[in-house]
C-alpha cells in the first residue's frame, strides 16, 4: 500500500472511532456493543473479508485467476 493511501486509510478508521465513541456517548456501551456485533454478523454471513483471508485468497487466484493487485 502507497503511504498516500495508507494516510487516506488511516484518516477513515480515525472517522469510524470517533462516530462510533459519539454513538456510546449519546446511547451508552452495551446497546453499541449489541449493534456492532449485529453488524458484525451479518457481514461474516456476507463474505465481504474474502481478500484478507490467505486461503479463500490463494484459492480465487489459484481457481478464478483474479488480479493479485486486487486481493493484496
């Protein structure tokens, strides 16, 4: 990753702390702690974190002949 986007990136988990810390602000731990881990569930049913996974990401190379610049 070039640095210009790993500032980008970091600038972007930097907003999701900080509106995430306003939420349990504004409606307390435990109903943030529940929605997140909804959310959390919902996206492991979903498949979106197939690229960070060395074997799913090894196979779709391997198999599917994806771009590795995509996947990395």
């Amino acid at each position: 990753m070039h640095a210009e986007e790993r500032t980008h990136h970091d600038a972007i988990l930097q907003k999701i702390h900080d509106h995430v810390w306003e939420k349990i602000e504004i409606w307390g731990e435990a109903p943030m702690c529940r929605r997140l881990g909804d959310i959390e569930r919902q996206a492991l049913n979903g498949r979106p974190r197939t690229v960070f996974d060395p074997p799913r990401r090894e196979f779709l190379r391997k198999y599917f002949n994806l771009a590795a610049e995509n996947l990395e």
